[in-house]
C-alpha cells in the first residue's frame, strides 16, 4: 500500500512538473492576438529570442486589389504559428555568379509572387505589453525593384538580443508597386496612382503602431530605417503627411541627403500616367479589367517586350512619384521647408558606394539644415574592406556589421569584425532606444554641425583592430 502510495505520488509530481514546464513555455511564447487574428512565434538561434515569420499586414494584393492600396488583413482561423518567411514581391530572379548574388543571395532566391504583404518580428519579449521596448521598422533596399525583408544580411536575432524589437517587410516593387495610368488615377478616391509600394510601407508602419505592443514593443517609440532604395523610402516616409506623425526617429543609410539635383525628387504623375496609357494600348489591355485579368509575368515582362519590340524607349515608374496625396513633395524639398518631423537623425553611407556618399555634401547639407532648426543629426562612413575579396567597403556592405549577422556570411571574417559589428550594433540600438547612439556612454560621437563638421568612420586598422574615430569632413 505504502508503495503505491508512493508510486502515486511520484506520477502526480512527474505531472505537475511537466505542467509547468508547458505553462512556463506558454508564457515565454505565448499567443498573441493582433489584427487578423491569433499568432505565436517560434524561439530564435538565442532561446531568448522569438521570431515571427510571414505575418500579413494587409491583404493579398492580387486581383482586383491589383494596383489598388494595401487593403485590411483578411482574417484567418484558429493559431497561426509564424514559422515561415512570406513570400517575396515578384521580381527578376538573381543570375548565377553576378555580385550580389555571391553576396546575399547564393542559398537561392525566395518565392516570389505578387502576395508578398507579410512582415517579420524579432522580440526578447513577446506578450508583454507593458515593456515597452524601443522598435525599429527596416525597409529593405534594391532599388525599387528587388530584394526582400528577410534575407540573411538582415538578420534580427542580434537586435533583439540589444534589447530592440525590430520588423521588417516585403512590399510592392517594380510595375506593381509603383504602375500609374490614368484610369488607375480615375477609379482611386484620391484622384491618382502609383506609390502602391510606399502605401505598403505605411500601412505595415500603422500595423507596427497598431499592434507592435503585443510583442513587447512601445509603439510611441518607432525608428524607421533602410538603405539604398530603402533609405529612400525612409526619406519618402519622412516627408509623407501620411506617415510622418508616426516615426521617432529615422536612420538613412546610402540613401543621399539634401541635393538641388531634379533626378532625385521623384517623377511626376502625368508623365507616369502617359507612359503607362502608351504601354496598356500598344499591348491592348485599354480596361482595367483586361490590366487586372493579365498575368504576373505578362504585366511584368510588358514593358521590357514593348522597347524590344518597337525599339523605342518607355520610362513607366517603377518608383515613388510626386502624386500630390501620398508624396506632395520630394525629401530635399521638404528638409528645406523645414517640414520634416523635428526626430533625431542617423545618415550616412560606406567608403566604396555612390562616390564616398556616406561623407558627402548631400549628406552634410542636410545635418546643417537640421542643425538651422534646432535639430539633430549624427552622420557616419563605413570604411572596412570586407575580407575575402577586393570589393571594399562597397555599396551594403554594412549590412553586414550594423545587423551584426557575420555569423552567415561566407567571408573570412576577423575576431576584429565581430568587434567592430558590436562597435556598430550596439551605436545604431542605442540610437533606436534614446535617438543617442553613444547610449548612457561617453559622448564619443558627436552630431555634425557647421562648426564642428565631423563624422564616425567606422573602420578596422592593418592589424585587424577596431581603429573607429571621428573625421572631419
């Protein structure tokens, strides 16, 4: 008797203790209930780190939702486990051997479709609605036209680990995301089209606002931040009165600054409206039904098939354009009228891209007019020459180290690299958390004013070493 007893009690404790460790797990990942419904993340490389993968923002794009703006989440049923990557906005594929391919792309390319609405979450601290962790919001570059939110350069687990909830996302690109034409512009209630692919990145920054809570993160504590195209989506978001009551702060990486040139303000929309009319005629879709109806790959080959074919040069946006609504002004513009958020600024770019943008005049112009205003803005240049080749310190290439994702890159890394990534992560989460990227710290960078002209170069010595220290322009 006494030893069942005993074997009783043994089952009932074994029990108990199994219990608890599902409800300790349930705590640590719980489910979460946001817009569309519920979600749970799976746990990152770090058992401190949850992932989120292929969340929708906004319903499927395709359709009648073709070239229309990002409509609301279709609902779905029961638990959503976020456990894989959504699909990336349709695109050329990457060929084999070409740079960047090597570079970021040489696992394969993702799916691609044009159902690509879906975004990222990495957290320390899912369900907790009242940590009020900072958030950063990145907007992936490729010039308009490619790439996607979640490849390996890009990496969150290292964010996440520096106490910083970061989300990135695909969006619209190319002829879908940025495709005008007058019966577009007649069928929208506001009169225009294009710029589907920026109403993308604010509608998945309202998502942010809306529900980054649930995941540990305070939505009045938003950092937007890309590069390239990416940087100049941010600058498009700063400049939006759409969007720029929503941003904290903002980091522009090799993305320009303030510059007269008239190449960099964006098309106009009756010029995007003529060509794109000519390209629907000549292929005879002269209803948006027939423009709807289409293929993906006959939409996306169109204007390529039209230059081919009548040897004649076609410019159709495949970029934001000015349409008076979404973009009323380009970015240069509207630092100049001193009618972008009064935020904190992180802007720069690397040794080897775009002519040594990174320590440019563009950039220095636009510090000194944020400085005209009271405000503040802390420039960089990323100078290390990345190992395992002679590209240098080429256009992306800090990717790399502001992720701090050297872990999945194929090159030789340093023990010195993985010092300077630490160097840069922890100067672009401090940033994020307090728009300071010296944190609590010595202020070692300084921001860059007329009288005092200076940026951080990141860099590494011939010895491999973390040689990082402020330059004058």
């Amino acid at each position: 008797m006494k030893k069942f007893f005993r074997s009783t009690i043994s089952m009932v404790a074994v029990a108990m203790m199994a219990v608890g460790a599902l409800t300790s797990c349930a705590e640590k990942n719980p489910v979460l209930t946001i817009e569309g419904g519920q979600v749970q993340g799976v746990v990152g490389e770090n058992p401190d780190v949850y992932v989120y993968k292929g969340i929708p923002y906004a319903a499927a794009p395709v359709g009648d939702l073709r070239w229309q703006a990002p409509q609301p989440v279709t609902p779905w049923e029961g638990v959503k486990v976020a456990d894989k990557w959504g699909n990336a906005a349709y695109q050329a594929a990457h060929r084999e051997g070409d740079f960047y391919q090597k570079e970021f792309f040489w696992e394969g390319d993702a799916p691609y479709s044009e159902d690509c609405l879906y975004l990222n979450v990495w957290t320390p601290k899912p369900g907790k609605t009242n940590a009020k962790l900072p958030v950063t919001l990145w907007i992936h570059g490729g010039g308009y036209t490619a790439g996607w939110g979640f490849e390996p350069e890009m990496d969150g687990e290292e964010w996440a680990k520096h106490g910083v909830v970061l989300v990135t996302f695909n969006y619209r690109l190319g002829v879908f995301g940025f495709f005008t034409h007058p019966l577009l512009s007649a069928e929208s209630p506001n009169g225009v089209s294009g710029n589907y692919g920026m109403l993308d990145q604010i509608a998945a920054l309202k998502w942010v606002k809306e529900n980054i809570a649930q995941f540990g993160g305070d939505p009045d504590n938003v950092t937007i931040m890309g590069q390239s195209a990416g940087a100049m989506s941010v600058q498009s978001l700063l400049a939006s009165d759409l969007s720029k009551n929503l941003i904290s702060k903002a980091i522009i990486q090799s993305g320009g600054g303030v510059s007269d040139r008239a190449v960099l303000g964006g098309s106009a929309l009756a010029d995007g409206e003529a060509a794109g009319k000519k390209l629907m005629d000549w292929a005879g879709y002269d209803t948006l039904e027939k423009m709807r109806a289409a293929s993906t790959e006959e939409i996306y080959n169109l204007s390529s098939r039209y230059m081919a074919e009548t040897r004649e040069w076609l410019r159709v946006p495949s970029s934001p354009v000015v349409d008076g609504y979404a973009m009323k002004e380009n970015f240069s513009q509207a630092v100049l009228g001193n009618r972008v958020p009064n935020i904190p600024y992180m802007i720069g770019g690397t040794l080897d891209d775009m002519g040594g943008l990174g320590a440019g005049p563009a950039v220095a112009r636009f510090c000194t007019e944020r400085e005209k205003v009271g405000g503040t803005a802390y420039a960089y240049q990323f100078a290390r020459k990345l190992p395992g080749d002679d590209a240098g310190a080429f256009h992306s290439s800090e990717l790399w180290y502001m992720f701090k994702s050297l872990r999945l890159s194929w090159r030789p890394f340093t023990e010195g690299d993985y010092e300077l990534a630490e160097r840069m992560i922890t100067a672009w989460t401090n940033f994020a958390k307090t728009g300071n990227p010296n944190g609590k710290g010595e202020e070692v960078w300084t921001p860059f004013t007329e009288a005092n002209p200076e940026y951080m170069v990141f860099r590494l010595d011939e010895n491999d070493n973390d040689a990082s220290s402020m330059e004058a322009l």
